[in-house]
C-alpha cells in the first residue's frame, strides 16, 4: 500500500472523541444565532435611528456594515483556518461575534453601532463555513446528509423567524436586546466547543512565517466583495446607475472581481482556491447555493412586506403567517437527510427544484381577497422544496473532494448563498418598485373622462360622501383620491405577482442543471474511483 493511500485510510478511519451528534448541535448554536442576526435588526431599525438620533438612510449601515463584512470573511475562512487551525478560528469567531454584540448593545451613537456592527460581521462571516467543514469532517459521507439537516435548521429557518422576533424584542423590551440575546448563546457556544471539537489528523496547520501572505489578492477580495455588497444594498435606494454613486461602485467591484480571478487563479498560494470550481459538481452546487438564496430570501422579504401592506396584516400576523413554513422545514430535513442515505442526491434536487418552482407559481394565484390560510398554506408548500434542496446541494458540493479542501468549499458554498440572497433581495425590491410603477400606467391609461362606468362610480362615491356631511357631488376630491388609492393597490398586486413569477422561472431553470452534475451514491459518496 502507498505512502498516500495509507494516510487516505488514516484520515477515512479518524472519528472524533465524543458523539457526533453532539458536536453538531454544539456548533450549530452559534451558526443559528449568526444567521438569525442577519435579520433580526431589520425591522428595529425605526427605533434605532430614533433612539440614536439617526436618519432612516443612515441607519441603513447597521444592515450593510454587517452585510459587507461577512461577505468578506466568509471566503477567506478556508485560509485562516488553515493557518491559526480550525478549532481556534472557530472558537475565536464566536468570541469576537459575541463580545461584539455586547458592544452593539452598549453603543451609545451611531457610528459605534456601525463599528460594532463591522466586528460583528467579521466573527459572524467563519461560523457558517467553520461548522460546514467540522460536519463534514465529522460524519462519514454515508451519514453527512443527516448532519447538514442540523445545520440546515438554523441557516433556514433563522431569517424566517428573525423579524418577527426583532420585533417581539423591540416592541416588548428595547432595540438593544436584539444584541444582548447573542451573549448567553456565544458563551454556551464557547464551552462547548472547547471541551468537544478537535481538529482531525489530516487537518495540519501551515505556520505563519513559512506562509507568504497574498496581500493583494487578500486586498481585492475585501474591495471586490465589500463593494459588491454596497451596491446590492444601497442600489435600488440610490435609482441605481442613476447615482454616480452607485456607478463608480460598481467599476471598482467589477474591475476588484475580474483581478481577483486572474490573479488568485495563477497564485501558488491563493487566498480563495478558484481552482475547486473546477470540480464541475461543486461548481453546479455553488450555483444551485446562490439560486436558493435569492428565492429563499427574495421570497421572504416578498410574503411578509404583500401581507402587511395590502392585506393590512400586523407585523406580527404576517410572521405568523409563515411560521408553520419554518416547522415544515424543521420537519422535513430530518427526513430528507434519511432519504440521502438511500438515494442520489440528484433526485432530490430535482424533486426540489420543482417543487419551490411550482410552489412560488401558485404564489401568482394571490389576490386582495386571499385569507390567512390561503397565505400559511402557500409558505408550507415553499418550504417542502427548500427543504430538499439545502442538504442535498451541501451533500453533493463536498462528494468530489479532497477532504482537505472542505474549509475553503464551505466559505465557497456560503459565499454564494449569502451573494445570492442579497442579489434576490435587490432584484425583488428593484423589480416590485418597477412593476408596481409600469402597472400604474397600464391601469390609469384606461381611467378616461369619457369613461361611464368610472363616472358612475364617481358619482355614487360624491352621494355618499355628501350623505356624511360633505359638499355637493363634484366638489369633494375624495372620490377621485378613492379611485386613485384602488388604483394603486391592484397596480402593487400585479407587481407582487410578477415578482413571484420571475422567481419560479428562475428556480425552473436550475432543473436542467442538476443533470450536469456527476452521479453520486447514496450518501453522497463517489459512484466511481
């Protein structure tokens, strides 16, 4: 036997000291509570800025400073874990996002909070990728899909009850809450790591003094992905290219990006290994990753925001209202982290694919008139898709391989859902103001004087004004300014439908992509050697 295959056998025979399962729950804690961060603060963000006597576009930085910095973490993981070892990185990010969020908690204006808010992102941007590499080290590959079905509960279900609770902990306690929750969490999440995690044998540490640090590639990640985050964020807000702003932005981020590629690519010792995109299955993972984002937080940001301001739902109603979305989910991954056991993950992708198509299709059957359980029923089905998709993409993404490379995939993997979730984010707001305003149009073209049924409903509307006190038919402007306000409500549902379209379109055409794919065993493994 080879020197090599002898130290393959090594690696595939080490298994951790204590229960696997422990260890999965021990860091899927701090992963939930990262992960829920990124929204928790979206609806107290009213509050904030009157609290710290901000404007509510300055405030906008406590969401976009968290965003930027763990865009650029989060590729960078892989390398600094190999450097100051997985262990510690991880038990270091989780001390820098917990005492980060004391700080938040205690900042007294707005720029500490932004501040705080930049470290926060920063510890916040390894945990995800960390807790990826450890299961999958953890778990053989037949028991892998199982483990992620852990991990897939926090990272899933976390943005989904994020603003609701926000605004449970704003409306009941104080904005400050929302940070101070983290501490109890992080510290739990510290211990546990400490005493349970080990790093494997094969995972060896490279010291800092024999390493040459790419400075440059290290610099244009940062510039690239933080500037990339900026314009998603700030972009509809500023009317995109409209804003030189926006413009400049974004030469910076293409020219940062482009650079990065060629440079990274060809660097003996590059920050961020493009080179596993040449694994054709890990690339089609990362693109799947990067559609689930943008339909899973696309749709999120939708279902609520459709709820609250045509159908006059509370805040709290409308997080009710897809809460039984997230127990679906809970319940399902379990369930599909069985069935990768016994089947290829292909299949379920498929299954999913299409079933988040076609659930988001019946989402353009919504009208002005749907109940609660038309709108709960509608998130259930949603999340039977997701529910088939985050575990098989993880499964798949690591089947091909090196087990050595399972940190720099996992930043890959949750580079691309984060990007994917905040383009989904921006092209769902950009696309809702767009249609919203094309609508208007179409609708108020055929609102003519000669018009006789618009008249007669004027009419009826000036008499029944008139009955409750106002002047004679014809002088009030209420009736137009009710025509008006009709008007603009059917023009908004048209927007949320289209919206809801585009997304099952684009989750549609994935399908095809899952056949590129190179076929895997049950459990995720090679199905040749």
């Amino acid at each position: 036997m080879s020197a090599a295959t002898a130290t393959l056998d090594r690696a595939d025979a080490w298994r951790p000291a204590v229960n696997p399962w422990i260890i999965a729950v021990a860091v899927t804690l701090a992963t939930f509570m990262e992960v829920l961060d990124t929204s928790i603060a979206n609806v107290a963000l009213p509050h904030i800025a009157g609290s710290l006597s901000a404007g509510q576009d300055e405030s906008t930085w406590v969401l976009t400073s968290y965003l930027v910095s763990n865009a650029i973490v989060l590729p960078l993981s892989g390398w600094l874990s190999s450097i100051i070892g997985r262990k510690n990185f991880y038990m270091g990010c989780v001390a820098l996002f917990t005492i980060s969020s004391f700080m938040c908690g205690l900042a007294p204006n707005l720029a500490t909070l932004i501040v705080c808010r930049i470290l926060q992102g920063a510890g916040g941007g390894g945990l995800q990728p960390s807790e990826q590499a450890i299961l999958a080290d953890t778990f053989p590959p037949a028991k892998r899909g199982m483990a992620f079905a852990v991990y897939g509960i926090a990272v899933v279900t976390a943005p989904a009850i994020g603003p609701t609770l926000g605004g449970w902990i704003t409306d009941n306690f104080s904005w400050r809450w929302i940070f101070f929750i983290n501490i109890p969490v992080g510290i739990l999440s510290i211990l546990l790591t400490s005493r349970l995690i080990q790093d494997p044998p094969y995972f060896k540490r490279r010291k800092l003094h024999e390493t040459s640090i790419d400075y440059v590639g290290l610099g244009f990640v940062a510039l690239g992905l933080g500037t990339l985050q900026v314009i998603l964020d700030k972009g509809q807000r500023e009317d995109w290219f409209e804003s030189n702003f926006i413009v400049y932005l974004s030469v910076i981020c293409l020219a940062s990006l482009i650079f990065v590629v060629i440079w990274e690519w060809r660097h003996k010792d590059p920050i961020v290994d493009l080179h596993l995109f040449g694994e054709r299955t890990f690339a089609v993972s990362n693109l799947l990753m990067f559609m689930l984002g943008f339909a899973l937080l696309g749709s999120t940001l939708l279902l609520p925001l459709f709820m609250q301001t045509l159908l006059g739902y509370t805040a709290q109603q409308a997080g009710l209202a897809l809460m039984p979305g997230g127990f679906t989910i809970m319940l399902l991954l379990p369930l599909v982290g069985f069935l990768l056991s016994r089947y290829s993950p292909r299949w379920l992708l498929l299954f999913g694919l299409s079933m988040l198509s076609v659930s988001l299709f019946h989402m353009t059957r919504f009208d002005l008139d749907m109940d609660f359980r038309t709108a709960t029923l509608a998130r259930v089905l949603q999340a039977m898709g997701m529910a088939f998709l985050f575990v098989p993409i993880n499964t798949a993404a690591y089947g091909f391989l090196p087990r050595d490379k399972n940190n720099a995939a996992s930043g890959l993997m949750n580079l691309a859902r984060n990007i994917g979730g905040s383009v989904g984010i921006s092209v769902v707001t950009t696309m809702l103001d767009r249609r919203t305003q094309f609508h208007q149009n179409q609708l108020a073209s055929h609102l003519s004087a000669s018009n006789p049924v618009l008249q007669s409903r004027i009419k009826a509307l000036g008499l029944l004004v008139q009955s409750h006190g106002g002047g004679p038919p014809g002088s009030s402007a209420v009736p137009y300014a009710f025509i008006q306000g009709i008007l603009a409500r059917q023009a908004a549902m048209l927007a949320y439908l289209d919206c809801f379209w585009f997304l099952g379109v684009a989750i549609l055409l994935m399908v095809p992509m899952v056949f590129l794919m190179r076929k895997t065993r049950p459990g995720g493994g090679m199905a040749v050697h």
